[in-house]
C-alpha cells in the first residue's frame, strides 16, 4: 500500500513538472513572437522618402500652367549597427516583402516597385 502512494506521489510531481515545462516554453515563445527579437545586430534607423515631380508643357496650348506632371517617391532605408549587439555579423542579403498600395495612382492605373 505505502509503495503504491509513493509511486502515485512520484507520478503526480512528474506530471506536473512536465506540465510546467510545457507552460513554461509555451509563455516564453508567446513572448518571443509579441515582442520579437530584442538584441538585433542590425537597426533600421531611418526611412527617408524623396518625392520629385517633372513638369511637361503641353503641346497646342495657349494656356500658361497647362502641364503634364510626372512624379516618382523613392523610399530609403538606413540600415546601422547595433551597438548594443557585440556579435560580429555581416548583411549578406536584405529582402523587403508584402509591400501594399494602399490608394492606386488616379491618372495611372500602374505603381512600380524597384530594388537596387
């Protein structure tokens, strides 16, 4: 009887260790995907857009401000490193993604995203 209780004891503290281990890694993950890595090598420390816009002079117009505008936005990125970080590390490649035109242009029906 008193082995029984015992293995039933040792049972139960297994289970709630492998329980607590499981809730443990569950938090910390949790926390991992909210917050995001928080030592980064690498910071974004700027964007910088530069718009600039070309004016065409109609052609069989009389009229002074009679213009066809051509505007393009760049957008730049300043990338530096962490000085929190120590770690030696290198950019081998940057990739930007889902990039999303929120309102499209209303004289053209295009947008045009560029890399260099």
């Amino acid at each position: 009887m008193e082995n029984r209780r015992k293995e039933k004891i040792k049972a139960c503290v297994a289970i709630a260790l492998i329980v607590l281990a499981i809730l443990t890694i569950g938090i910390i993950s949790m926390k991992y995907h909210v917050e995001g890595e928080l030592n980064m090598p690498f910071t974004l420390s700027k964007i910088t857009i530069v718009s600039t816009a070309e004016g065409v002079e109609n052609e069989g117009t009389e009229e002074k401000w009679n213009l066809s505008i051509f505007q393009n936005n760049d957008i730049y990125f300043s990338i530096e490193k962490n000085e929190k970080n120590n770690e030696e590390a290198m950019i081998e490649s940057i990739s930007i993604e889902n990039i999303k035109v929120t309102q499209a242009p209303q004289k053209r029906n295009s947008t045009n995203i560029y890399a260099k």
